[in-house]
C-alpha cells in the first residue's frame, strides 16, 4: 500500500501513542494495517475507529480485539500530589509530554495534553497516578484532537532525538579528552 494510504489510515487513528494495539505508536500500526494487519486493535478509537477504516480499506467491521484492551469514554491521569516523590519516572513515556515536573520536585499532569495512553502509570513507583474520566477531572470536555496529538507526539520524539545526539556528543568529546593524555605521553 502506498506511503498516501497509511497516512489516511493514520489520520483515522486517536494518536493517543498508547501502545495498545501493539505497535509503538499510531503511525507503525497504520503502517502494519496498510499491510494487512488486523483494524480492530485500537482501544482508544473504539467502535468508531474501527468501523471508519473499515469503510476505507472495504474491509470487514470486526468487534474491538479484547486481548488489546477495552473502549470507554476518554480518560486523563492524574496524580496525587501529596503522594508524588519526585522521582520524573513517569515524565519519559509520557508520548505528548502532558506531565510537567522535574527530579525531586511535585509533578502535575496537564489534563488538556492528556491523551490517556496510560504509559506514566507502570513506572510511578509509589502508585501515585490515575486515571479518570474527562469528565472528573479538571480539563476541557473533550479529548485532545488527534492531529494536536500528533504534532505533540511528534515534538516528543524530536526532542528525545535531539538529547539523545547530545549526549552521544559530549560522550565522544570526553572520551576524546580522556585519550589526549595517551597521546602526548607517547
């Protein structure tokens, strides 16, 4: 399938990034649908996701596969501040950097940057996160929109990149400085 139809599949995806339907991100499954894998694997886009991709690629409506989770209404973390340690284990996975903190200080979740992926719950090691419904929570009556998700995710992987290169720089630079002593000696 063309690079044009996994952009339509994609578009048709919540880009939550939650990993649920087990790819990595919305883009990688829209990538593994246009080649045959099944449109039923997407919790976050429930009925509605399925049976619009179903209408794109003229494929059969499936119900959402239970083994990838189940649809309800959208939800955003949130974290219990007077339990929170600090400890900015939950700040990597976040996909669309919704969590605002740093290490060793309280950190927050911007519910309207929410796209309730759930990804910062596992590593929060004193269980201070969860999840409610948009409507419990302090946030706009409404889910994000997919394509703010998108540049939001998109920026996220950016950013990593970026530090990542960084610090493989500095990492070359003293290891570069760390033999010029060899050198001279000999």
């Amino acid at each position: 399938m063309s690079a044009g139809n996994i952009q339509a599949i994609d578009a048709l995806l919540p880009q939550t990034q939650c990993t649920r339907c087990g790819y990595p991100g919305c883009l990688p499954y829209a990538a593994a649908i246009a080649a045959g894998s099944p449109i039923n694997q997407c919790p976050p886009g429930g009925s509605a996701t399925i049976e619009a991709l179903a209408r794109l690629l003229d494929r059969e409506v499936l119900p959402l596969n239970p083994q990838h989770g189940v649809e309800s209404a959208p939800r955003v973390a949130v974290i219990d501040e007077a339990r929170c340690i600090g400890c900015a284990k939950c700040l990597p996975p976040c996909p669309v950097d919704a969590i605002i903190g740093a290490p060793r200080f309280l950190h927050t979740v911007a519910a309207a940057l929410c796209t309730g992926c759930e990804l910062c719950i596992a590593p929060c090691p004193v269980d201070c996160i969860t999840m409610v419904d948009f409507t419990a929570a302090p946030a706009p009556q409404a889910a994000p929109a997919p394509l703010e998700n998108r540049a939001r995710y998109e920026a996220h992987v950016a950013r990593a990149r970026r530090r990542a290169a960084e610090r493989a720089a500095l990492l070359a630079a003293r290891k570069q400085l760390a033999r010029a002593p060899e050198t001279d000696a000999q």
